[in-house]
C-alpha cells in the first residue's frame, strides 16, 4: 500500500556522491522514500547499495549533495537519523553475542532505562518477536552467542522494529531472510506488508528477486554507483530486473540425470541417534540438505568436516573444505587482507621448506579474483574493505582453491549477487563434473533444487531422500514435516 503521494518523504537524498580513493561508491544519486511506502533496492554486489544505506542511516555523509529527513528538527548523522525514526537491520549482524537479549535490545534503543528496564525490555522485545514470528522460541534471557544465525537474524529484526522512544518512521531491510528459511521468511514478509499498511516505510534490499516483486511498490536498479532504472514494481519482472541490472540470463544447467556410483561413498555417516537415513556422497555429485532451518543441516556439515579432518595435526592431502554461511563469526579473518583470508586454507600448497611463495600467492589470489568476481582493486586492502557479498565469495574461493576432493557448504550464497550466483553454480557444475563431491545447504529453495540429491531434515534426522526429478520445492516441503522413523 502506498499512501498519499503529496506526503513529504520519510527521507529524501538529492545528487549523492561518495568516493573512496579513485572508486565512485555514489555517483550523483537522488532517492526519496515516503510514508506507506516499501521501495525494494537491487544491484549486483559493489553497485552502491550499502553505500546509500550509510548515507540514508546517518553513518556517511556524504562528500557532495544532500540528505534531509521529514523531521525538521533533526540534523545530521547517526542521532539526527535516529531521531527521524530511521532503523536499519544489517546484512553483517550487529548484535552483541556477549549479551542478551534483552540487553541487546537496551543497547539499540538507549530510551528503555531506570528501575524495571530489564522487565519492560523483557516483555517489549518477547512481544515483538511474538508479532513478526509466532513460536520463535527465543527466550529474552538467552546470550545471543549461544543462538543459531536465523535466531540472531530475527532477534535483530524484532528488536529493530521495537517502538522504544522514537516512533519507528523508516526501517532499512538489507538481506533480511538471507539466513531464513522459507516459513520465516513468509512470516517477516507478512509483518513488513503490515508495517506499510500501518503508514511505515521500508527500504527492502535482496538478491532474491521473488521476494522484491513480491513485497516492493517501487523498485530502484543501482548499478556502479548509479540509479540505472527506477519504476513501480508492476512494471518489473524477474527477467528485466536482471537485465537492468546488467546481466545476461542465462539458462539454467540441467541437473545430471543420475549421478555415477561407483565404488564405495566418498563420504558418508549414519543415521543420527538411530533415527531416520543415513547420509552418502558419491564422487562427482551435488548433495543439497534442506528442510526448515535449525533441524540439523549444519550440525552435519560440521560432523562431516570434523570426521574428516586431524584434531591437532592437518592431513598432508586435505579431505574437506568447508565454506561457512556465518562469514562474520566462522569465515573471515576481520584483520587480515583479501588475499590472505583466500590463501590461508591452502598455504601448505604455497609453501617449500617452510617458507611461502609469494609470487604463488598473489598469483593464486589474481587467478580466483577474476573467476569468481571479487570486487576490490586490490587484494591487499583489509577483508572488511568488501561487501558481504564478496567477502563471501572469497570463502568460496578458499574452498574451490584447496585439493580437498569433498566441499561442505552451509548456506554459501547468503548475499551474493544474482549475476555471481549464476557464475558459481556453472563453478559447481564444472567442478563436479571433474570429480568434486559437494554437500550443500542452502535456505534458497532455487539451490536445493540444482542438486543431483537431496536429504531433508527434521528434528535433527533425515526423514527423506530426493533424487533426480523428485527434487522439488513441493516434495521438499512436504517432507519437511514428516518424522523420522
């Protein structure tokens, strides 16, 4: 729903430009958000999308034009923001995994203080997660540490839209369901929808198209720094969102009718506690896990990485690789540089008598820069330096970089372009045609669906194996909800 058009904007940004060093972060974009309205923002990584989200929140200013807020007596920056009702959920978690959550939500919202604040905290965010996603399962004491990805994902959206002080005017959405399975994700776009028929405004960024077209009244195209296409959202498709965006789509590869099995598995495990399937993963195959998400998929992954690998002395030949979906707290080395955080998994393989090959290593790291699109005009400059979405690939490129045979991936793709997916799924292919084994977990029902198998999970068991034409988004759901016998 949008509201009246002659209401003054939530927020409006006039001919931003934001530079860092020679690269052109905005390159004069104008934007305006108004009341009742979501605006969806889409771009490949690097297009400038975070970027105007800085600018928009208060936390860049930028070095020409203008940004002005509906308030008139705010400022500018973070507090001027804030006080205008701006609230932003980041890709990259910000929550405090030391705390709780109550304490997390005293930390975003500075107003829930005095005497009783951890009750009224308490009983404010227990609320709200209960409006955005009934039977969570959070309670407001647990340490966040101690939560899944998806849990701190929705305790920092429920916390975001938490009215504690200021009226929330404006919330800035970037990759929300991106560690979210599908019954989440339709539960958070159910409350956004409310939220704007309300009179709220949302800045909703994805990569997955669907859920733009679905949610979006407007959609803006960035690409480079610019706004390339701007327009209602009906008059958008996904096939022309990808074109605006500047790639070319391409079809998708046919799954392998039937996977090779010969021999014994090149990895495989029992069934957990005696119930349900066992799992297997042939040479040459792409195994999905799915099912809804915290049932067990990533506790497997980590069991088949841990079975796989030396307690306190590495394989000389490596057997695994594994590529984290929590970047920020699995993945990345937040102070080490580009190039290092691709090459750590392989240095044995750069190295001769103990000393590292440097050449090897630049080279190594120019070679997956231009296969994979890591977007940063030099791998020496910090891993932060990147968006999520590069900083992303480039665990992938450490995985696809090492000998290992057998590649673990728990949600891979949170975050990564369309135009970079569809160049990763054609890596997928070819590596695996070669020989590569790849087990997968994904929360994107698109991905699960690439796969050659797929084992569905439920309460910690695989309650189903999919294979070849069965794989699909209907029969995974259904067997989602079976119990394992």
């Amino acid at each position: 729903m949008m509201m009246n058009g002659e209401s003054p904007p939530v927020v409006s940004v006039t001919d931003a430009r934001v530079s860092f060093g020679a690269v052109k972060a905005l390159d004069g974009v104008t934007l305006s958000i108004r009341p009742g309205e979501c605006v969806g923002l889409v771009g490949h990584n690097g297009a400038g999308k975070s970027t105007i989200v800085n600018v928009i929140n208060g936390g860049l200013s930028p070095h020409q034009g203008e940004v002005r807020y509906a308030l008139p007596k705010t400022g500018r920056g973070i507090r001027a923001a804030r006080e205008a009702g701006i609230r932003c959920v980041f890709q990259e978690l910000s929550l405090c995994p030391n705390l709780t959550v109550v304490e997390n939500t005293r930390v975003m919202h500075p107003d829930l203080n005095g005497w009783g604040w951890r009750k009224r905290g308490a009983e404010i965010i227990t609320g709200k997660l209960d409006e955005i996603f009934p039977g969570h399962g959070i309670d407001s004491e647990d340490q966040v540490g101690t939560l899944t990805i998806a849990e701190r994902q929705m305790v920092e959206i429920a916390t975001t839209f938490c009215a504690v002080g200021n009226r929330v005017r404006l919330v800035i959405l970037d990759e929300p369901t991106s560690s979210l399975d599908a019954r989440l994700a339709e539960q958070l776009l159910a409350y956004v929808r409310h939220f704007i028929a309300s009179g709220g405004s949302v800045l909703f960024i994805s990569h997955i198209l669907s859920e733009i077209l679905s949610i979006a009244d407007r959609i803006v195209v960035m690409k480079d720094g610019r706004i390339v296409a701007e327009r209602a959202a009906l008059a958008f498709t996904e096939h022309r969102l990808i074109e605006a965006m500047g790639s070319v789509v391409k079809a998708r590869q046919a799954r392998q009718a039937a996977s090779a099995r010969d021999g014994a598995p090149l990895i495989a495990l029992p069934p957990a506690r005696d119930r349900g399937l066992g799992f297997q993963a042939f040479r040459g195959e792409i195994v999905g896990f799915a099912g809804l998400g915290g049932h067990g998929q990533t506790d497997m992954l980590i069991r088949l990485f841990n079975d796989r690998s030396g307690n306190w002395r590495q394989p000389s030949t490596p057997e695994v690789a594994f590529v984290a979906g929590d970047r920020a707290v699995n993945g990345t080395f937040s102070l080490w540089s580009i190039l290092r955080n691709l090459t750590v998994g392989v240095l044995p393989d750069l190295s001769r008598l103990g000393t590292l090959d440097e050449r090897r290593e630049v080279d190594l790291g120019e070679s997956w820069k231009s296969r994979i699109g890591i977007r940063t005009p030099d791998m020496d400059n910090g891993i932060l330096s990147l968006s999520g979405g590069n900083q992303q690939k480039v665990l992938f490129a450490r995985a696809l970089a090492s000998r290992a045979p057998v590649v673990l991936m728990d949600d891979p793709m949170r975050g990564v372009d369309f135009g970079t997916k569809q160049e990763v799924y054609g890596i997928l292919r070819e590596e695996a045609t070669a020989g590569r084994t790849f087990v997968w977990y994904s929360t994107e029902m698109d991905e699960v669906c690439l796969c050659d198998r797929v084992y569905v999970f439920n309460n910690g068991a695989i309650v189903a194996e999919l294979t070849g034409d069965a794989v699909t988004e209907e029969n995974i759901l259904a067997a989602s909800f079976r119990e394992a016998a």
